[in-house]
C-alpha cells in the first residue's frame, strides 16, 4: 500500500512538471513575436502614378523598421508616404528588426492621358485637287471618336463608316465631303476638286465597282462552299491566300452585329447548318494590297 502512495505521488509530481513546462513554453512563444505578429499596413493598394502612398507599422516589438517599396527606394522609419512614378506591379517589404517580415502586392496604373480639346476636334486628311477615276484615300483624324460616317458629295448616301476611306469620283467637278463622327455635334467638311481624265476612261478602268463585285462574289462563294461543308481547306486557304495576305486575324462582321476572326468565323461555320451566305463586303486596307476588314450578311435556313 505504502509502494502504490508513492507510485501514485511520483506520477502526480511528473504530471505537474510537464504541465508546468509546457505552460512556460506557451509563456516564452507568446513573449517572443513572429512575422504573424506584425500590425502593419500599406494603403491604397491600388493607385495611380499621380497618388501618395500611406505606409505605417504599429507592431509594438519593432524597434527597426526598413522598407523595400519594390522600385529601388528605400524607408527606414515606422510611419511615412511615398510615390510611384512608374505604373506596374510592385511587391513591398516591411523588415522589423532585421528579422521579422511583411509583405504587400500593390498595383500603380499610368494617369490616362488627356487629350487637348484642339486635338479632339475632327479633321478630313484628303487631297483638295485630284482626277477623275483617280483612287483617293480620305482619313479621319478624330482624338476620341469610335464611329464615322462619310459622305462624299457624289450621292446622298453613306459611303463609308470607317476612319479612312478610298474612292474615286466618275464625273469632275467640286464635291464637299462631310465627316459625321460620334464626338462632334455637327460634321468637318473638305472640297475637292475632280479634274476630267484625258488618259482614262471609266470603261478603261474596267469599273473599280465591277472589278470589287467580281471579288466578293468570288469570296461570297467560297465562304458558302465552306458554309455547305464542302472541302475546308480548299476553300479556307483560297480565301486566306488571295484576299487577306494570309491573315487568320482578320475581322469578318457578321449581320453589322457580331464579330470574328477569319480563322474562328470559318471553323464555326463548318459545323454551323443551314447557313446561306447573301452578300460579304470587302474593305481593303490602306496599301490596297489585302483586305483589312469583310462584312458578312448571313441567314439560316429553315
């Protein structure tokens, strides 16, 4: 009996001393800080070039402080403000007596740019004299503007609704071009003379509108070739060869709605049923020698 009281006590006596231990443990780890214990903050933390930047560290264990703002600058005290001057992503560390460390992600955008009000204003970059049949290119320079609308003299029709257009006039005389865009109340205008032609002749010129028809019809059946699920690349690379300088990435408009690349548009195609194609449109781009954009009007039939 008296054997067990003294087991039973050295038991009880190891039982107090570990405990006791393990408090002194949890004692010394809740003296002693860690990263996690750090109370610091960096605002805001998304920002522009043009905004100041609030850091501050109230951590009560720091007695160091060093900061490293990503962009090669340096702060050594608890609390202050700095300035990006470049946009990007910046990664900023808080260094608490050589060995505690915070981090934060913060995100400088560039200030937009503000265009000057004379530089908004719209203006029609054209020749004030050419000839008749003669290929003029009109562009629009307009800061700001997203639609256009042209019309140059020779109907009461829109003729174009892109920044630039190329036309030639079949009759001489001196048209007023107007430029309508979306950032202006009424449209710019510009003359221009057309000279007669003494070398050329609008039959001559085989009829610049005759010589596009014949190409988007050309496009218009290959697409449906394409459409009736007829040999892809065949046609696909036809198409891509002769009218698009090899460009998989150029825009085709779809219904004046929607809008694909060529590559994508003609993948979906194959698999899509019923599709006839009515018209395409072919918008060439400025050094004429491919097409930059092709409009499609399409239906489903039933």
């Amino acid at each position: 009996m008296y054997w067990s009281r003294n087991i039973y006590k050295v038991l009880l006596f190891t039982v107090i001393v570990i405990g006791l231990i393990v408090l002194a443990i949890l004692g010394m780890k809740k003296m002693l800080p860690s990263s996690s214990d750090i109370t610091a903050r960096l605002t805001p933390s998304t920002a522009t070039t043009k905004d100041i930047i609030y850091f501050k560290d109230s951590s009560t264990f720091a007695k160091q402080h060093r900061w490293l703002f990503g962009d090669g600058n340096i702060a050594f005290s608890a609390e202050g403000y700095h300035h990006y001057t470049q946009p990007g992503n910046y990664t900023v560390q808080l260094i608490i007596n050589d060995r505690y460390i915070d981090t934060f992600l913060i995100t400088i955008n560039d200030t937009a740019k503000v265009v000057p009000l004379k530089d908004s204003v719209p203006v029609i970059e054209a020749p004030d004299i050419a000839m008749q049949f003669e290929n003029i290119t009109f562009r629009a320079s307009a800061h700001g503007a997203s639609q256009y609308r042209w019309r140059l003299g020779e109907s009461n029709y829109i003729d174009s609704r892109e920044p630039f257009v190329q036309y030639y006039y079949k009759q001489p005389g001196t048209y007023t071009v107007a430029l309508y865009t979306d950032n202006s109340e009424y449209p710019v205008t510009h003359k221009i003379t057309i000279v007669p032609s003494y070398h050329a002749s609008e039959d001559s010129m085989l009829s610049i509108d005759g010589m596009y028809k014949k190409m988007e019809d050309d496009f218009k059946i290959h697409l449906q070739q394409i459409a009736d699920g007829k040999s892809f690349n065949t046609h696909y690379y036809y198409l891509l060869k002769k009218y698009l300088c090899n460009n998989e990435k150029t825009v085709i408009k779809i219904n004046n709605q929607k809008a694909n690349d060529f590559n994508s548009y003609c993948l979906g195609l194959q698999f899509d049923k019923n599709v006839l194609i009515q018209s395409v449109k072919l918008s060439p781009a400025e050094n004429g020698d491919c097409m930059k954009q092709v409009d499609v009007m399409q239906t489903r039939n039933p």
